[in-house]
C-alpha cells in the first residue's frame, strides 16, 4: 500500500478509538459520523483494492495511489478540524441524564411521532418531507421515556427498537433500523456505563448481526419486492438461519461478494475522479450553491429545486448510467471533488468539517438548559452521519430538521405551557 492508504487507516483507527473512548461519557454522534466516513471511503477501498471482487461495475475506476491522493488527505482533514473543534468538549451525559425529569413530555412527543407515522402515507407529496421529519419524533420520544423512572414507559425505549425491525422487515428496507439502533446504544451506554470490554463485545455483536444482515439483505428484497405472499418474518428468520449455518447459500453478485462493495463508497468517488475533468469540467461550486438554495426555498419559491435522490449529479459526474428508479448518493467527499478537485476539494471537506461541529455545539450549548434538545440531535444527524449521502440530502434534511424542531418547542412553550428548566416530571 502506499503512503496515504496508510495514513488513512491510521486516521479511522483513531476515529474508532476515540469513539469507543466517549461511548457511555456522552453522545458521540461526531465521531460516528467519521468511523462510518472512514469505514466507506477509506476501509472499503483498501479491501476491494486487494481483493478485487471483479463485478462488472462495482469496481474501483482509478490506481490506489490516485485514490487514495485525494480520498485520505479530504478524510484526514475532515476528521482533525472535527475533532480539534471537540476539543473544548461540551458532555451531554448531564443532559441526557435529566431526561428522566421530562417523561410527561416525552410520553406526548413519542404519540405526536407515532401520530404523523400513521399520517404519512396519506399525505400530499408536498408534505412528506414535513411529515416524516414528525413521525420520527416517536424515536426522540423513546429515548426520553427510556430515563424515566416508570418502568412501564421506560418499555416504550424497547418497544421502539421492535417497531424499528418490524417496519424493516415489512418494507425490506434496513437503514433506519441500523442508524436508530446505533443511536439507541449510544443513550444506553450512557445510562448503563458500560465497561469498554462491554462496549466492544456489544460493537462487535452488532458488527456480526450487520454481516448477516447485508448477506441476507438482496435475496430477502428480491423476494419481498416481487410479490412475495407468505409470512415475511418466518422468511426473514429462514434466510438469516441459512446465512449463519449454511455457508455459501447465497453466492449471487448483491450477496457474499457485496458485503465489501455495499462498505465500499469508493468505487463512486473513484469513478468521478475518473470522469472529471477528463470528461466533464469541474463543476465549480454549482451543485454545492444548488444545495444550499435548495434547502433554504421550500419549492413554489424555487421551482427549480434539485430533487432528491442523486440521479441527476450522479450520472452527470461519475458517466454512469442509473435505472430509472435507482438513486445514488455521490456522497458529500465525491461532490467536493467533482466541484474543486484534488487541493481545494480537501479544503472543503475540511471548511464541512467545521461547519458541522459548530451545529453540534451550539446543539449542545443549548441542551445544557433544555435537556430535551438532547434526544432530538439523533434526528437532526441522520442524514449527516450517511457517508453515502449528497450536500442536497444533507444540507435540506438538517436545516429543516432544525427549523421543525425548534418550531415545536417554541409551540409548546407558547401554547402547552411547557417548561423546559425546572422540575417538569409531576
């Protein structure tokens, strides 16, 4: 390997160490964000680069060394300017803790989520967006419930995670379950304290569990997503029994051999190292300037918003053609090369790095008075800790999952009376 392969490593080996350090002190979701980064566009690549898994088009497009020049000098420093702004860390375990104090309070956020959960698929596409940002308030809603003293709501934290699994299994659609999963362990740990052999043995069960899962993942979707009329759990337990004790049940290209591609971020971000400028120009800060307007401008003031789903910069920069209804991500480091190459694109990824860990603190500065900020950080992060997502994705998702939750604790205070800085659990 050369020397950045090895630089690269070294970095995600630090990010992972210092992740395992925090876990049970506080709310790591920083540092999540840069393991599942570095996990995706450093570890992945590395692998498929050494054990070529010879798909015809899940493959790396350009030599490691010219990878790697660009990815680990953008990931490094990425991760330094993240974790040098923590440096000053603000420890959320307080917060968190206090959470106990707010059980009526989180009981009403968990029915209002569970409310707009059963609303969702009856809404006008223009409010989808909305929609679903609400429903998972049910998940904040749990956490809270989870520090409650009352064992009964304290079950509602559980009776979430089975919800997250039934739901997944119903719709063979797994992301949810494992981002709010890990989400979920990260506020047990805190309440538990955990050993750091705990933590470990917990991170590598959970490690194991995803193997299998992304083993199981395209032969269960192919069935499901055809028609499939049986009882989905019994073929969801079937397909997981046969992938721990059947070895080699599923040899198909989206099964042994994609553990690593579906790791592997990197054969897009090669591909548009590729593409560009080679084939098309830079983009120059274009689809960096189309994010941003676009998650600022709600649609009927921007007719022209870029849509979701990452077709369009997708095919544009990486010369790949998409099915019609595919959607993939070019990702947040693809897109920083796409718009400013080798040198400059490093430099953003390092300018993102900064501007998220603002977000974070100011988020964390304001937990320490309202304590139930703290479960709701969980929401504003879930698209920022997808290493495969694009600016557009992210950039809409946090700004306006800001700007709903903070519309609903200005509601609540103003016409619920809620009170955020005393004793509240009477």
């Amino acid at each position: 390997m050369d020397m950045w392969s090895y630089l690269g490593l070294a970095m995600v080996s630090f990010v992972a160490i210092r992740l395992l350090l925090e876990i049970g002190k506080s709310v790591p979701i920083i540092e999540l964000m840069l393991l599942i980064a570095g996990l995706q566009w450093i570890v992945g690549p590395i692998i498929e680069y050494n054990s070529p898994s010879f798909h015809f088009k899940y493959y790396m497009y350009v030599d490691q060394d010219r990878y790697m020049s660009f990815v680990s000098p953008a990931y490094i420093l990425f991760s330094l300017v993240s974790l040098l702004g923590l440096r000053k860390r603000i420890y959320l375990r307080d917060a968190v803790v206090e959470l106990k104090r707010f059980k009526n309070y989180g009981l009403l956020i968990f029915l209002i989520g569970v409310v707009f959960d059963l609303l969702s698929g009856f809404v006008p596409g223009s409010l989808g967006f909305f929609v679903f940002i609400v429903s998972n308030f049910k998940y904040a809603g749990a956490i809270i419930l989870f520090f409650s003293e009352d064992k009964r709501l304290k079950q509602i934290f559980y009776g979430a995670l089975v919800y997250l699994l039934i739901n997944s299994i119903r719709n063979a659609l797994f992301h949810d379950l494992v981002l709010w999963s890990v989400f979920f362990f990260l506020f047990w740990a805190v309440k538990y304290k955990p050993t750091k052999k705990t933590v470990i043995l917990i991170v590598f069960a959970g490690l194991m569990s995803l193997t299998t899962l992304q083993t199981i993942k395209a032969a269960y979707r192919a069935q499901v997503w055809n028609g499939y009329s049986g009882n989905k759990f019994e073929l969801f337990y079937s397909l997981i029994v046969d992938a721990i004790f059947l070895e080699g049940t599923y040899e198909d290209e989206d099964s042994t051999e994609s553990n690593n591609i579906r790791l592997n971020q990197g054969w897009i971000i090669s591909a548009i190292i590729d593409h560009v400028p080679k084939n098309v120009g830079y983009a120059g800060g274009s689809t960096v300037k189309e994010a941003f307007f676009a998650s600022i401008l709600p649609r009927f003031l921007n007719p022209n918003k870029k849509k979701a789903g990452g077709q369009e910069n997708f095919e544009r920069y990486t010369g790949l053609l998409l099915g019609e209804n595919t959607s993939m991500g070019i990702s947040i480091i693809g897109e920083s090369y796409a718009n400013y190459g080798n040198f400059w694109g490093a430099i953003f990824m390092g300018l993102w790095g900064f501007i998220l860990v603002r977000i974070w603190l100011w988020l964390s500065r304001i937990a320490i008075k309202n304590n139930l900020i703290v479960a709701f950080m969980p929401l504003v992060f879930l698209q920022v800790v997808k290493a495969e997502t694009e600016l557009v994705v992210v950039l809409n998702h946090l700004i306006k999952s800001l700007i709903v939750v903070f519309a609903f604790f200005w509601a609540a205070r103003r016409f619920l009376n809620w009170n955020f800085s005393i004793e509240t659990s009477h």
